[in-house]
C-alpha cells in the first residue's frame, strides 16, 4: 500500500465516522442476549442499516427446529457480498448475539451513552463494534476507486455466545460461503491467530428421594454430586503445570459454572445436575481430554455404586491453530496494524475460545481482528459498564480496510 492509498482511504473513513458511530449506537440499542437467545430482530435492525449503507443483505433463517436443538429462539444470519473482480474471497465475521448484561452497571447497558469518547452498552466491544467496523471498512473501499480484484463478504451472525455451531458453521455447511480467508472480531491491539478449545459436558447425578429425618432411607445425589465435583477440582490442580507453548495461552482450566437439584430442605435430593468448561491448550488432543474428564467423574462416582451418574457431551470447540494461511494473514495484520495504532502489534494467543476456528475447521485460514483496547478485560467483556473508545474503532476500521487493500491489489 502507498502512503497516498493509505491517506486516502483514512480520509474516506473520516468522513463517515459520524455515521459509524451512529450505525454502532443503533445496533447497541437493539437488545440481543443469548440466552435467551431471540435475536432475529436483531438481524433485521442490522440488515436495514446496511442496506442504508446501499449494501445488498442476504438473510438466510435458519430452520427453528434446528436454533430451537441450539438452545435459542430465532437466528437470522446475513451476509453482504461485494465483489471487486476476480479474486480471493475475504470474509469478515462479527457476531450479534451478546451475553445477558448482569449487575452493576452504571450505564443504560443499551443506550450507547457516549462519555468522554467512550460508548457503554453491552456487545459494543463484543462484538457489535465489528459490525460498524467492517461495514465502513467496505464502504470506504468501495469509494475508493483503488483497482482491487476480488470479493468481500460480511458474515454477520448470531449465536457465538453457545459455540457458533448455527452461525459461522451453519453457512459453511450450507455452502452459503467458501472464502480464502478470514477475518474474526477481535481487538485492535493484538493479532490473534490461537485461542483455547472448550469442552462442555452436563453431569446428572440421580438418587432416590426420602424424608430428612430418615435420609439413610433415601440415596443423597448432592453427596454424590459432592464428591465427583472435589475430584475434579483435585484434577485441576494437576492441570497448572501444563502450559502451552502458545504466547497468551496459559494453562488449560475447569471451571463448573452450573448447578441445580434438590426438592426442598427436608427432603433427601434425588437428583443434581451440574455442568463444567473445560479449556483446551494448542496441542492437547481434544479426544483425550474428553475421556481424561470422564475418567476422572466415573473414578468419584464408583465411591457412590447406588447412585446414578450420566455424563452428556454439550458442546466440544477445537483449539484453533494458525497454518500457513493464517500466518500470511496475520502478518499483514500486524504491519497495517503497527502502523495505524502507533505501537507494534504482533500475533498472540487467547486463553478463550471463538467461532473463528469453524472457519478454520473448514479450512479457512482465519485470525481474529477488530475494534476494541488490547485485551477483553478493558472493555470490560462480559462484564457490566462494557465500553469501546471511540478512536480505537476508528483505527480498526482504517486498519482492516488497509489489509482488505493489501489482499485485493
């Protein structure tokens, strides 16, 4: 890229930024917490922004029995495809659906409240900001005039928050989309190419029921339940020591996050539920790590022959690893990037886990980029008061546009 090229499409940019911020504000508005997971309307806000924007919006539905099996009410996903010739394909992912706000917040979690250049909502760092981010990166190419020679596609879609399994992966196998690369949301000062698998599974404990003044009539599940959780967390210590490789990955980590049972307090609980997050590392096998933690509940619930126990896969995401695609992508990255920001920004790891590597799955080379401070924890991601600084949307913006550049000349 030029320096003219470069001046030019930053120029473009600013032009518009009023409106991104406006497009952005509008989409915050738009309440799409997942669970519960409705998040049609939200596609449809969306779509006629875009189409504002004088973008053509596909929307493809996807089937209710299947986001019902998901967990979810309505998904609707987009995808916007502009082509400038004959080419690579590009795609650029961003997903809708948020997290439920929580507690404590101090601003309207969807009012887009701007203080001191700083816009509060939830989703406007994760990652709604890439909607805006992308859609105005496109819309100053397009007015560019540069003579670029492929395709940009916008996939905006609506369930990262449970896996991404009816968003970016519904598409892919659908044949809706086959690009060259891709780009997921992520943060402006950091290049992700690996993050953390996730295995999900749901533990029922079942007993039988009995009255609390007699309880050894009865088969306690929440002390059965008790003893499979102390071994897991004795098997999460021994995880410490096994770092990854990786840059930014850390160890790998259980979390139970879920739990429920019981009848009433004077009565024996004949059944307990209860689900954990096992992250896994580049390089672990996710195979054996799925029977690692099997072993280690069936090992804790033989202590209990007469209870129960049943063990249900929820959700298994692979550790996304760059290949030689995702390296080349992420270099380019890094340069546009270092230069926009001011600081030099180079390809890390997350310890979290995304729909991006449904694309690579596909075998898509992807990493992750987008508007947002270095880490998840400064736009307070998942937390209450989530916010973005203005000007690091402005730079992604410039920043993704530039790449878009590098890859289409």
């Amino acid at each position: 890229m030029t320096p003219t090229d470069a001046d030019s499409l930053r120029r473009l940019i600013a032009e518009r930024a009023d409106d991104q911020r406006r497009f952005l504000a509008e989409l915050v508005k738009v309440p799409s917490d997942n669970p519960p997971g409705d998040c049609a309307p939200h596609a449809a806000r969306a779509a006629e922004l875009l189409e504002g924007l004088g973008f053509t919006v596909e929307r493809h539905r996807v089937p209710e029995e299947t986001v019902r099996a998901a967990g979810m009410i309505s998904v609707t996903n987009l995808i916007v495809r502009h082509r400038f010739g004959e080419g690579p394909t590009i795609a650029l992912n961003a997903h809708g659906d948020v997290v439920p706000p929580g507690e404590g917040w101090t601003h309207d979690p969807y009012g887009a409240e701007v203080v001191d250049g700083v816009m509060y909502g939830r989703g406007v760092a994760v990652s709604k900001s890439d909607f805006a981010t992308y859609a105005f990166a496109l819309d100053a190419l397009k007015r560019s005039g540069l003579p670029l020679k492929g395709t940009v596609e916008l996939h905006f879609t609506y369930d990262e928050e449970i896996g991404g399994e009816i968003g970016p992966g519904w598409i892919l196998a659908q044949g809706l989309t086959k690009p060259d690369y891709a780009i997921s949301a992520g943060f402006s000062y950091g290049v992700v190419w690996a993050h953390n698998g996730c295995l999900h599974l749901e533990v029922e404990v079942t007993g039988r029921s009995a009255h609390a003044a007699i309880p050894a009539t009865g088969i306690d599940a929440l002390e059965a339940a008790t003893h499979i959780l102390s071994g897991l967390y004795a098997y999460r210590d021994t995880l410490r020591g096994k770092v990854s490789e990786v840059a930014g990955i850390g160890a790998p980590q259980l979390n139970v996050g879920l739990i429920a049972g019981g009848i009433n307090t004077n009565v024996v609980p004949d059944r307990v539920t209860f689900r954990l997050d096992r992250r896994i590392v580049p390089g672990e096998s996710v195979e054996q790590v799925d029977a690692q933690v099997r072993a280690v509940i069936a090992g804790a619930a033989a202590d209990f022959p007469k209870a129960r126990v049943a063990v249900k896969r929820i959700l298994l995401a692979r550790p996304l690893v760059p290949d030689a695609g995702a390296r080349h992508l992420a270099q380019i990255l890094c340069r546009n990037a270092s230069a926009v920001v001011g600081e030099e920004v180079r390809p890390t790891g997350v310890p979290l886990y995304t729909d991006a590597r449904l694309y690579a799955e596909a075998g898509v080379p992807v990493v992750l980029y987008g508007a947002g401070p270095h880490t998840i924890e400064e736009a307070n991601g998942h937390r209450a008061d989530e916010n973005l600084r203005l000007t690091d949307l402005d730079k992604a913006t410039e920043v993704i546009a530039r790449t878009l550049q590098d890859l289409l000349a």
